[in-house]
C-alpha cells in the first residue's frame, strides 16, 4: 500500500508556504559568491532577476501539466504520458536528484555549523540527528510538515529582512556600479548558478495533487516562487553593496560575512550571525525536509512500497549522500554537478512530458 491519504491535503496558503521552504535553503549562504564568480561584473543581481522569471515560466508549465492529472503526481503521471519504463526512468532520476540535494543541503548545514558553532564537533553527529528528526517530522505527511512550515517561515523572513536592515549603514551604491559594463553575456553566464538556488522548485508537480483547490495551483506557486526569488534578489545586492565584488568571490560563506561586519551596541545580540544561523538552522531542516519527502513519496508510489518503508530505507542512502563529500572542495564540486543535473531536470521532465502530452491529445482527436 502506498501513501494516499485522501485526507492529507494543505490549502493554497500552506502549498505557497511549502514551496517557499523548499527553495529557500543553502543558498542564501552561497549565491552571491557564486553568480558573482560566473558573472565577474557586480550585475549578478540582474541574473537573479531575468533567472527568477524563467522559473516561473517552468513552474507554469508544471502546473497546468499537473491540473490535467487530478489525484496524481508525477511519479505516477509520467508513466501514463511516455509510458511505464520511460516514464519510471524520469521519476527515478527525480528521485536521486532530491536524495542528492538532501545530502548536500544536511552537509552545508553541518559546515557552517561547525565552523561557527560546534568546532570540533565531529560531522556525523550533526548529521545524524538531523536526519532522525526529519524522519520524524517527514512520517507524518504533507500536513503536518506544512504546518510546521508556517511556524518557521515567518522567524526566518523577519530575522533576514531584520539583519538587511542593519547592514545599509555599511552599503555602498557605488560597489553595484556600473551596470552592464561588459554587456548581457556575463548576465547570461549567472543564469545557471541562479536556476540552481531554485532546485527543488519540482516539487510543484506533486504539490499540486494534495492541494485542496487544484484550481487555485498557479496563484499559490508563483506566490511560493516569488518569495525567495526577492530575497535571493536582495541577498546579492546587500552582500555585494555591502562587501564589494572581490571580497564577495574570495568569501566562502559571503551572507555571513556581511552580518559579521557590523555590530549594534547596546543591543539584546550585539553580533548578529549566531542568532541568524540558528534560525536559519530551522529553514534549512524545513529545506531538507521537503526533499526527503517528495524521495520518499517518490520512492512509494514507483515501486509500491508503503510510504514509512520508504523513509526508513532512505536514510542511510542519505547519510551516505552527505557524508561522501570529503572536504569543502568535494562539496563545492557536487554542488556544481548539481548545478548541471538540475537545469537539464528542471527543463527537462516538465518540459518533455508537456511536448508528448500535447502530441498524444492531438492524435487522439484526430483519431476522433
């Protein structure tokens, strides 16, 4: 038996709230460095724009392929559009892509942890209960993971805003100019560490079968899209304003290091980074935690296996998926990878089973 609860559903509210910790995670740490290094002109914040766009022309895209299959995900649709072995083969790559973002979100989570935290705290138990309690909280379904959701996701926007709001007093306008300088191709290169903060965003596809309105999909996806398209906008003009170019290409972590360079005396936390960390702790379990269930719901509905074997059998394939990094490098080069394999995903399942969709509907009409 699978998981198909009919009563697990979520309102267009908690689907918007869903999405939105999704994808927000790990990179609000690493996207200025990152679209800065590609871009190598201060305009990284316009491929943050023009990436945010194409996204939700995807994220469409997904939705109105979705509402033509009421009560089913993708897992489960894929197989009735390119039939069962093509389309067990799309979903099985889904699957792999969320276990491997998984592990890389947990990993950061523990980097970062450790290097300003719990130095010298051995890795594995950090991971370890992470991933315990996602198991827990993955256990009870969609609902009581959106719930949780709508507690975190307010802390989280309210303390990031809040820390943006102090760093003005060290922003320089002057660290974004000029614009365009070299032209639209180095924009175009930032695109594809842009669409990668986005990872995750295939969620929508499943998403949409456990809404209580299918109809209102759209509205709740472009709200959940657009809120951390925003924030991922104004982390890079603030880092970059703030910090500079150079220094934000030389910095491992550039978001953390804006909120370490200014302090408010007299204030409850006078350095804001550890408070910003361990809140932020709380939106990367809710990251992980998305992941863990569309692999787990993915891994239930393609082979038929109850939906608590799933989670069960996937957490040491997690554990290994974060452990196998060595050292920061071997981290930052699976990210890479996952760069690669999530824009041809990303473009490829919504899009490719739109096209065979559309050409399957016209043949049966004109069979008609």
């Amino acid at each position: 038996m699978v998981f198909t609860r009919s009563d697990d559903k979520i309102t267009t509210k908690q689907a918007a709230v869903f999405l939105t910790n999704t994808v927000l995670g790990a990179g609000i740490l690493t996207l200025p460095r990152n679209v800065t290094e590609k871009v190598q002109t201060p305009d990284g914040w316009l491929s943050v724009l023009i990436g945010g766009c194409i996204v939700i022309l995807v994220v469409w895209l997904m939705v109105k392929l979705s509402q033509q299959f009421p009560g089913n995900t993708v897992y489960q649709y894929s197989r009735k559009i390119v039939g069962i072995i093509p389309g067990g083969f799309l979903s099985v790559l889904l699957i792999i892509y969320f276990l491997i973002i998984a592990g890389l979100e947990i990993r950061v989570f523990a980097e970062v942890t450790m290097f300003y935290l719990l130095e010298g705290t051995p890795i594995w138990a950090i991971v370890i209960p992470f991933i315990w309690v996602g198991s827990y909280l993955v256990f009870g379904g969609i609902n009581s993971i959106a719930r949780l959701y709508q507690i975190v996701l307010p802390i989280s926007l309210f303390f990031l805003l809040f820390c943006f709001v102090f760093s003005l007093r060290i922003f320089e306008i002057d660290h974004l100019r000029p614009v365009l300088s070299d032209g639209i191709l180095p924009i175009i290169k930032g695109l594809k560490s842009t669409i990668l903060v986005y990872a995750g965003c295939e969620v929508v596809m499943t998403l949409v079968t456990f809404l209580q309105h299918p109809e209102k999909a759209f509205k709740a996806m472009v709200v959940g899209i657009s809120i951390p398209w925003v924030l991922y906008f104004l982390t890079v003009v603030m880092v970059i304003g703030g910090l500079s170019m150079d220094s934000t290409v030389t910095s491992t972590w550039p978001t953390i290091n804006l909120i370490r360079s200014f302090e408010i005396p007299g204030f409850l936390f006078e350095r804001l980074e550890f408070p910003l960390l361990v809140i932020w702790m709380m939106q990367m379990f809710c990251n992980f935690c998305s992941f863990f269930f569309n692999a787990s719901l993915g891994i239930s509905q393609v082979f038929g296996l109850k939906y608590r074997y799933a989670i069960f059998g996937l957490i040491p394939i997690i554990f290994i998926s974060t452990m196998t990094p060595l050292s920061m490098m071997d981290l930052f080069s699976l990210s890479g990878a996952v760069e690669y394999m999530g824009i041809i995903l990303f473009f490829l399942v919504p899009v490719l089973l739109s096209i065979v969709f559309v050409i399957r509907k016209k043949g049966m009409k004109q069979n008609v």
